[in-house]
C-alpha cells in the first residue's frame, strides 16, 4: 500500500502533518481490515529563506501553518477525523511573551550565528559535564547554542520571551491553543537531562535568566481540542521529533537491529532501554536522544542526502532513475568524502566543497553529475559501516540487521551500498515511517492500540519492504582512507 490509498468516508482517520527540513505533507491514515491505508492529503514547501530584515535564515511559518490548516481542512472533507498530531525536525524554536505572542523571528539550523558557541559553554561548564548529564552529540545548531547566540546578538528577543516552544510544539499550540512541549523533541535542546528533567544549570549557562519551557510530556498525550469546520477534533502530540516518529514507524522486530533514517539527514542507531553516554560515545558524537515510551534513541547524525540534493540544484538535474543508473555504472571508490565535515553542513557551492575535499586529500576531484553522485552514495556507505561497528563497541553486542526508512530507503543503489559496507542484510522501508510513527502515537494515544509492538507489526502487514543482501565489500584500502578522515575529524572537534 502506498500514500495513494483513498479515504472512505465509512471510517474515521487519523491526520499526521508531517514536516521535513525541505518539505512538509499532511497525510491521512484509516486502518481498514487489520492494514493502514495512507492518503497524502496535501506536500509543500518548508525551505527556510533569508529574512530581508535581519539576515537570519528563517522559517515561513505562517504559511507552513496555513498549509498544515488546509490538509486537515482537506482530509476532514474526506473522512471523519479522529486526532490530528505535527511532527518535524529538532532543535528550531519559537519564543512567545506572556501574551503568548510570537517573539524575533523562527531561524534555521542552518543560519551560521552559533560559530563559537559550544566554546562560549564549554568555557562555564566543562563539555564531559554537558554530556554525561545530558547524553546528547554536540552540534553547532544544537537548541542550546541557538539561544546562547540569541542572548548575546538579541538581547530584546530575550527580555521579552517568557515560553519556548519546538517547532511541532508551536503548531499545536496554535491549533488547540496549549503550550506544552513533548519529550522526544525536547531532547534534542542539550538541555534536558536524561532524567527528563530539565537541566537549569544549562539554561544559565545559554545566557537565559531562567527555564522557559513546560515539563516534557510524553509522545502519545492528548494535548486538548480543535475546531474543524461544526466538528472538535483531537490533537494529540505524537513523538514530535521526527527522527523519533521515523523509529517509532520502524518495524524493528529482534534485538540487534539498527535504524538508518534516510532522508536530508541519515540518522543512524539503535533503540535502547538505557541511555550509552560514555566518554567514548562522546568522543564518537552519539546522541543519547528520547524515543516513544521513554526509550532511547542511541543514533549518530550523517549528513545524508543533502549532498546529492545540493548537488542537483547546481547541476540543474533531477534525482531520477537516469542519475541513479549513471551513479551505478560509475567507477566505485574513486573519491570519496567524510560528509560530516563542516564544510558540507551549508557550503556557497557543494560541487566545489567535494571538489576541494578531494583535491587536498589527493584523489581524483568528480567532474560529471554522476561521478559527483557516486562520491556521495560510497562516502555514505562507509559512514554507515563506521557507525555499525561503533553502536557495536558501545553496545557490547554484534547488529544483525539494518533498517532503512524514509524517502532514502526509495534509493536502491545506496541501500545496496550500505548492505556492502556494513556486510549486513537491509530491509529498506516503508517510505513514509515517520508519519506512520506519527499515527501509530495518535492510535496509542486514542486507544485503537494497545502499544508500540502491535503498531510496528500493523505496519509490517500494511506496506512492502524490499530486502538486500550483501555483496562485495569496499577495498581494505578505501575503508582505512575513510577511517583517517573521520580521525582527522574527530581530533579537530577535541581540539
């Protein structure tokens, strides 16, 4: 079954407006005779845009808000709803004053204003303390490090804010009119401690003279109500960060299973009942963040499909079955990158940054699309093979399977890669994992499911899942190439 499923009008239907750092859909899911039925109800645009006042990268969030109204109007038309819950990217914001008014503007992760803020921190509490309490990787767009440039470039923003908001957190406020903030999100701050608990000491830290968000509450809470039409529709938050909603749509089924979330972002890891927030998980940048039920989501963020997205706006190409077919037929390992280096997080020109990349570590530069798109796909592979056999050592125990979901798991050629590298079998899909995750929460939260464990084998029944097995692993030379780029690394963030 796919997204082109139709509603019927028997059946009422959850909504789940699910949005991506590029672009969002609201989709609507009815569980007919044991299966889900999906119907993308609406797909727009989230991309952030240069505010003309401020210089920020920003969020249009009126119009993501109004796009959000209009497919829950739209899916509404179609069928009865029974809950409606947002999900999204993490760590972006919105402050409120105490009109509940909207303060400054929604900025991006990507807007470059938290250049030195992790130093700035680290110089008032040490980064081993800032870890251990909270379990989280230390990124320059951490929420943390947003709101420690905010205090010191808006210092009016600050003395007006009086609530903070996540992104999903800020759309259900302005449907059901409650400020809460949900726990899988929540995690993504650097500010929570893995108690659950928010950490005030951090907050001082940041610049901030005090807490401004709710106690976290849990994926699956009813927040309260909204009116569609004659008709008070329940908004119930899902595990509102993405990622989390991805795994929690994730039909993993035995102990020893990785995820790979696949889309702008590869999120790779593992669920675990414990927080692994050791020195070494530090120094490998694991993040110990909050998946459905409290459980962790022991992952590594990789760059991702964002480089091939970059690199298609600049060679004004598509990403199709012709460049898929020309990237295979490319020579493998010819070049390959570390796409966690800095210079690929939001570069002027992506063909140059990889061009350079290669240039300095004396390989051959990529010329064509498909060379280019080749780089990628291998230089990804090997990044999931190293974050394998580092879940491996900090877990203690060997993975026996790879999970792909998302709109990367469509990728044929990159989730053979992965199988190759990693010498794992993959399953790769279904595509839309995080809006089933998103649903599967608004099932639980309704009573239509008793759990986790009987959402994931109702979306085992409901969609196809292709499998992989390994073939060719990549040349021992490649592989100790990449290992000392990702050294190289590594030794500048301790540095």
């Amino acid at each position: 079954m796919s997204v082109e499923e139709r509603l019927s009008s028997k059946f009422s239907c959850y909504v789940a407006a699910d949005l991506g750092a590029s672009s969002g859909r609201v989709i609507a899911a009815q569980a007919v005779e044991g299966r889900l039925r999906l119907h993308e109800v609406n797909r727009f645009s989230t991309a952030f845009v240069e505010d003309a006042d401020s210089g920020y990268l920003c969020w249009p969030l009126d119009a993501i808000e109004e796009h959000v109204r209009q497919g829950i109007a739209e899916a509404s038309r179609l069928a009865p709803i029974r809950s409606v819950g947002v999900d999204s990217w993490g760590v972006d914001y919105v402050l409120l004053d105490g009109e509940r008014r909207r303060v400054g503007k929604a900025i991006c992760y990507r807007d470059d204003r938290t250049q030195g803020m992790i130093e700035r921190i680290a110089a008032r509490i040490p980064a081993t303390e800032i870890y251990l309490r909270t379990g989280i990787q230390f990124q320059p767009y951490n929420t943390i490090y947003q709101l420690a440039a905010m205090a010191v470039e808006e210092p009016e923003w600050l003395s007006r804010t009086r609530h903070l908001l996540m992104i999903p957190d800020y759309l259900h406020f302005r449907l059901c009119g409650v400020l809460a903030n949900e726990y899988t999100d929540a995690t993504t701050t650097q500010l929570l401690k893995l108690n659950g608990e928010w950490d005030e000491e951090l907050f001082r830290a940041a610049g901030l003279p005090r807490i401004w968000m709710q106690p976290p509450v849990e994926a699956g809470t009813v927040l309260g109500a909204m009116r569609c039409g004659e008709t008070a529709v329940t908004v119930a938050a899902p595990a509102t960060h993405d990622t989390a909603s991805a795994v929690a749509g994730t039909p993993l089924e035995a102990d020893g299973e990785a995820f790979i979330s696949s889309g702008t972002w590869s999120l790779m890891g593992m669920e675990s009942l414990v927080p692994l927030a050791s020195e070494q998980a530090m120094q490998w940048n694991f993040s110990n963040e909050g998946g459905f039920g409290r459980r962790y989501r022991v992952l590594k963020n990789i760059m991702g499909l964002w480089l091939l997205q970059r690199l298609c706006k600049e060679f004004e190409a598509s990403i199709d079955d012709d460049l898929m077919r020309a990237a295979a037929e490319a020579s493998a390992w010819r070049s390959i990158v570390n796409p966690d280096d800095p210079r690929f997080l939001n570069p002027a020109s992506m063909k140059d940054a990889m061009r350079d990349y290669s240039l300095e570590t004396r390989q051959p530069a990529p010329e064509s699309l498909a060379q280019f798109a080749r780089c990628a796909f291998d230089s990804l592979a090997l990044s999931y093979r190293l974050a394998k056999e580092q879940l491996e050592s900090l877990s203690g125990r060997s993975l026996t399977r790879i999970r792909i979901v998302g709109g990367g798991s469509r990728n044929r050629l990159l989730d053979q890669l992965c199988a190759n590298a990693c010498q794992l079998p993959v399953s790769a899909g279904p595509v839309e994992a995080s809006a089933l995750g998103n649903i599967s929460a608004q099932m639980i939260a309704m009573g239509e499911l008793p759990g986790l464990d009987e959402a994931r084998a109702l979306i085992r029944r409901s969609f196809e899942i292709n499998e992989y097995r390994p073939e060719e692993a990549a040349p021992e030379r490649v592989w100790n190439r990449f290992l000392e780029f990702a050294a190289t690394r590594t030794q500048e963030e301790v540095q």
